[in-house]
C-alpha cells in the first residue's frame, strides 16, 4: 500500500472535535462558544490558589517565637 497523502495527527484531530461540538453545540455561534470557554476558565481560575505560587502565604513562625 502507498503512503497517506497527509499524515493525521491525532492531537491536532481530538482538537478539531472538541472545536467543532461546541460549534454543533452553540448552532454556530462563535461570539456563543468564546463566552463558554472564558467563563470555564473563569470558574477554574476561582478554584485554585495561586498563595502558594506567589509567595503571599502568611510567614511561619517556630513556636515559642
């Protein structure tokens, strides 16, 4: 058998799907789907604690300090 034209990369396909049933799911709509994402990151975002990343954790005393 010969060579595929194009090699599919499947990373590149799952994301293509995950693209396109959120179109499917907003009836096209784009402006639809953006609004859904960033309110999905905006939910994530409010979830985790960036203290840690940032230094900005109260300091540790030892005790009897």
């Amino acid at each position: 058998m010969g060579e595929p034209v194009e090699s599919v990369d499947v990373v590149q396909s799952a994301l293509d799907h995950r693209v396109q049933s959120l179109l499917d799911a907003h009836n096209g709509d784009a402006l639809a789907v953006i609004e859904t994402l960033l309110l999905a990151v905006d939910s994530r975002e409010e979830r985790v604690s960036f203290g840690f990343v940032r230094g900005r954790l109260p300091a540790l005393t030892k005790q009897g300090e």
